[in-house]
C-alpha cells in the first residue's frame, strides 16, 4: 500500500492525563478518568503498532470512545450541554501541516480528532467523521484536517482507492472488458473531483497531494479507453477502437510524466511508487500490444478510417461500484452513569496537574511502522 497509495501522515498529539483532582469526587468518578487515560494511551499505541489488525483497532478505537462520549453526552436526564465537556485541554496536529498544532479545550475536538486519525488508518472509512464536526464550538481553519474540502477530499479517494481494489479483481477474474472501462472511468472521475476539491487550498500543503489524485486520475482514464477500445474491437469498429487505444497511449503516458513529478515534489505524507508497480507497468504494455493488434486487422480486415476526435466515454458501471460502511459510535460505557456523573463537582475546580505538558511543548511526528509490501501479482492493489 505505502508503494501503490499516496498517504497523508498521522495525526499527532500531545499527552492527555484526565488528572481531574477536585472535580472528580468518588472513586468510580476517578476510575472513568483513570479508564480514560489508560484507553487513550493504548489506541496511540495501536497507530503505530505493525501487527495491529482492524480487529484489534475497532476493538480499541471503541473501547475509548464509548469513555470519551461521558465529556459529550448530556447525563443528568437533560437537554443541556454535558458540564465536562470544555473541562480537558486538547492538542492535535493537522495531517498538511507539518508539526502546527490547534489545541481546544473541548471534547467534541477531542472525538472528532481521534476518530479522523482511525480514519486514516481505515483509509476508506473516512465518511464516518462529518455528524459531529457542525457541534465544533471553534469552526476549523482554512487547511486543517477538519475544515470541509480536506474532509471531502479524503471521502473521495477512499472512494477512489476502494474502486481501485475492484478494477484489479475484475482483471484478474477476467470480467468483460466493457465492465473494466466503466469502473475505470467512475474512478477516474472520482480522483478528478478530489483533486478539484483541493484546488482552493494553499498550495504549499496541498500539491504533492493533488498531483498523486491527478496521475491517478490520468492512469485510470488509460485504463478505461484501453478497455474501451476493446470493447470497441468487438463490435467491429476498429477505426474507432484505434482512437481509443492511442488515447489510452496519451493519458498513460501523462501519468508516467506526472509520477516522475509527484516524486519530485516535497509536501506532507508518504511517497507512493506507482510507476514502478507492476499493476502500472502492465498496462503500459497491454495499451501498446492491445493498438498493435488493432492496427494489425485494420490493415488486412476492416480498412476503417481512423477518426480525429477520441470516442466519447459515456460509460457507467451497472455493479461493482464501492460503498461506504457505515459507522456508529459504540454505546457510552456502562460505567459512565448519571449517578456518577453527579460526582464530577466542577464547583471546585481541577487542581493543578503537576505532570501537565508545557502548553508551548513541540509535539512529535507518529512514527508510522514501515511495512514491507506484499508480493507483487500485478493485480492486488493493497
């Protein structure tokens, strides 16, 4: 995946105590704060953890939200807003942003924060954070990884990505080559319109990530004029089949250019390698024998003329397209009940906490494991 997909890094953030002497008034009261800690830790843990599997991320990512949600949801039996909730300190960085951090003290920050990072561990379950950014008391800033179109962006490329695993399977069960072109076309587009999404933001966190969605974009209207023409061959229109194929040369050849430049360019997030992939590399060769043969029966069966304009690709996927899974938070903690939550006396206010982080305390990058990639088949795309 870390050859094939382009990845934006991790959040970081800075420690998180829960120490709330004072107001947390009874032992069960400071066992939710303990719990909370303790849950918080181990899920940072999980981002960086290489054996971690969705299995033990979900398990973890749950466990701590069902706890945080005793800072959000109102517990006394009404409508007002929970009294925790702007109680704790919050720092995170921004994945385009290198090392600047926005901080709130807000537990709705605090959630969406964290469920954006198990996000993009997920990559494709990105959808799942946009119910609870309008609660934001503070409205995010122009590039921060909660403001709209990063949000919207990051949606459509999992989208994207997710249809690319599809297209892969579809070759490589030899589906119909109609069916191919139709899939790659949607993906196409869906890469298009993330990267027009980005088209606002400032360029200097934005361009490595734009020029990735453009030489996607260009490899999968490729592939989808490749198989195309295919289709076009069948039905015995080879003049139009050709204009096909020479397309697919264009727009592969646009996207071997642009990953030279997307690897030269300097920006936040990994340095994907598509071109050396053999999923990209195979293509270049199927375009170039696929126009060979075309020409080949052009020339002793159909004497079709060649026409000027490439066919029009009107194509649209009948099945096989990704959808997004639905995501719910877990259920609150059983422990986290209105009697306890009686216990939290904001009357008396937090004492200091003397391991509290210095508010000016840099936070470090996650360090992200580096996996070694599968072998490479020339279909799987992650």
């Amino acid at each position: 995946m870390t050859h094939w997909f382009h990845r934006n890094p991790l959040k970081a953030t800075a420690p998180v105590s829960f120490n709330l002497y004072g107001v947390a008034s009874s032992p069960a009261a400071n066992k939710i704060c303990n719990d909370l800690r303790t849950a918080r830790a181990r899920l940072l843990d999980m981002f960086t953890d290489a054996t971690c599997t969705p299995e033990i991320m979900k398990k973890s990512s749950d466990e701590y939200f069902s706890l945080i949600q005793a800072f959000i949801l109102p517990l006394d039996g009404t409508t007002q807003e929970n009294k925790l909730r702007f109680i704790q300190n919050f720092k995170w960085t921004d994945t385009l942003q290198g090392n600047i951090t926005s901080a709130q003290q807000d537990a709705v920050f605090e959630l969406v924060s964290m469920a954006f990072n198990v996000a993009i561990w997920y990559s494709k379950f990105a959808s799942r954070l946009e119910t609870h950014i309008p609660r934001l008391i503070t409205p995010a800033e122009k590039g921060r990884d909660l403001e709209p179109r990063v949000i919207d962006t990051y949606i459509v490329q999992s989208q994207a990505e997710a249809q690319e695993v599809t297209i892969a399977r579809a070759i490589e069960l030899k589906h119909n080559a109609s069916l191919i072109a139709a899939l790659s076309f949607e993906t196409a587009n869906f890469y298009q319109k993330a990267d027009h999404t980005l088209n606002t933001l400032d360029p200097e966190c934005s361009s490595k990530w734009k020029k990735y969605l453009q030489l996607k974009q260009h490899f999968y209207m490729a592939y989808a004029h490749c198989y195309h023409g295919q289709t076009l061959l069948a039905g015995d229109k080879c003049g139009e089949a050709i204009r096909s194929l020479q397309e697919a040369e264009k727009f592969y050849s646009r996207a071997e250019a642009l990953c030279k430049e997307y690897r030269q360019m300097k920006g936040p997030g990994s340095t994907a390698k598509p071109s050396e992939q053999l999923f990209f590399k195979k293509l270049g060769t199927f375009i170039k024998n696929t126009l060979e043969k075309c020409q080949r029966e052009n020339s002793f069966i159909y004497f079709h003329k060649v026409p000027a304009e490439a066919p029009a690709l009107e194509l649209k996927a009948s099945y096989g397209l990704a959808e997004p899974t639905p995501f719910e938070l877990p259920p609150l903690s059983a422990q986290c009940t209105p009697e306890v939550y009686a216990t939290f006396d904001l009357t008396k206010g937090p004492k200091e906490d003397k391991a509290k982080a210095k508010h000016d305390e840099e936070i470090k990058p996650v360090k992200e494991p580096d996996l070694k990639p599968q072998k490479d088949t020339g279909c799987v795309v992650s």
